[in-house]
C-alpha cells in the first residue's frame, strides 16, 4: 500500500520550471446552496468542480424534529483543485454562498482543505491543473 496517501506532507507538481502547490478545496453544503455556489463560482474564473450528492451528519449526529430523528442529512459535495494562492477566494466565495442569514446557522456546512499530489489529464497524461 502507498503509504503517501496517508501523509500529511505538502506536495507540488513541477509545471515548466514553476512549482505550483494544488490545494483540493471539499465543501459540504446545503443542497440549496450548491448551485449557487457553482454559479459564483464559475462567475469569478473557476469553472472546474465536481458536485456530487452525500448524506451524512455533523458534531449535532443528526437531527430531530418532533419525535422523528434523521441520522444522517442530504447534502451536497463540492470539489474543486486549485492553486495554492487561489484557496483563500474559493473558500471566502464558497463561504459567503453557504451561510445562511447574517450570522449562519448549524447545517451550514465545513471546508475542507487538503493537499494534492498529483494531478494528471487522463486523455493526454499531461501532469497539470
């Protein structure tokens, strides 16, 4: 097993003679939000994301209306791999699109962000964004 899957490390590829750091930016939202989020999104230049239906619970484990108790919740993923200098504005678009009323609410949903390895074309096998 590739134990670089399990690290933590902060990794680059080589693009020409620049290193560029990929950062894969993970949100989980409301699906409300998410399309959105991928309007704005695509609006201000990123227009490469992956969305994808979950289910799954926070730090409340669920929710409880009346006497019906729902374990796990519909959301929505979004993924998208930027550059390094570029997490900060999807993280504040993603961030601003998701929050509900001024001060948000739980259920609003968490940004993940996390180190990319590689990234490779699959058509041409190039090793870029």
């Amino acid at each position: 097993m590739d134990e670089n899957r399990h690290c933590s490390l902060r990794f680059s590829i080589l693009v020409g003679k620049d290193v560029f750091a990929l950062k894969m930016i993970k949100a989980i939202v409301r699906p409300e939000k998410a399309a959105d989020i991928l309007a704005c999104l695509n609006n201000a230049g990123f227009r490469a994301a992956t969305r994808s239906s979950v289910l799954g619970r926070g730090k409340q484990q669920g929710l409880k209306v009346g006497s019906v108790y729902y374990g796990e919740i519909s959301k929505e993923n979004i993924t998208i791999v930027v550059e390094d200098g570029e997490v900060d504005a999807v993280a504040e678009i993603i961030s601003k699109i998701a929050r509900t009323g001024k001060d948000g609410a739980y259920g609003d949903g968490k940004i993940f962000i996390l180190d990319v390895l590689r990234a490779i074309t699959i058509s041409t096998g190039e090793e870029s964004l």
